[in-house]
C-alpha cells in the first residue's frame, strides 16, 4: 500500500467550499480539547470547519499563517 496523499485528499475536501466566517474557540471549547490556548478556526457555509493545530497529535492550538502582506499571522488566543 502507498503512501496517502495528504495534499490531494484536503483538496478534495475543502476544494469549492465558501468560507462564512473566522472565530476562535471559545475558552471553553479549548478546555474540552485540553488545550490552554484558543485556536483560530475557519467556518465554512455548509458548517464544516478546519481548525489550527500546534502539532498533528492536536496537543495544543496553533497559528494560521497567511500571504496577506495586511494580516500575515492570525495569531492564537486573537478575537
């Protein structure tokens, strides 16, 4: 068996969706993940969502790095 191919498969996924709105965990959501940080999540219109991760294992929230020169980073614990 090969190797997934992780790029293609989130494509597919997230590939025509429209984004209906940025947030943040909420202090208690992130307490249910055991994190001590709120993460930034994307909200899709059809409620699918993706969220930053500090690490594949979901240890502790991260960072979404963007190319906008306005907001390069939206940080962690933001909103």
């Amino acid at each position: 068996m090969g190797m997934r191919n992780w790029s293609g498969d989130a494509t597919e996924i997230f590939k025509n969706k429209t984004v209906s709105y940025i947030d943040y965990l909420t202090d208690e959501e992130a307490d249910e993940m055991g994190w001590h940080s709120r993460a930034p999540i994307i909200v899709f219109t059809d409620r699918s969502w993706i969220i930053a991760s500090a690490d594949d294992e979901g240890n502790n929230a991260g960072a979404f790095f963007t190319s906008d020169k306005k907001m390069s980073v939206i940080p962690v614990n933001g909103g």
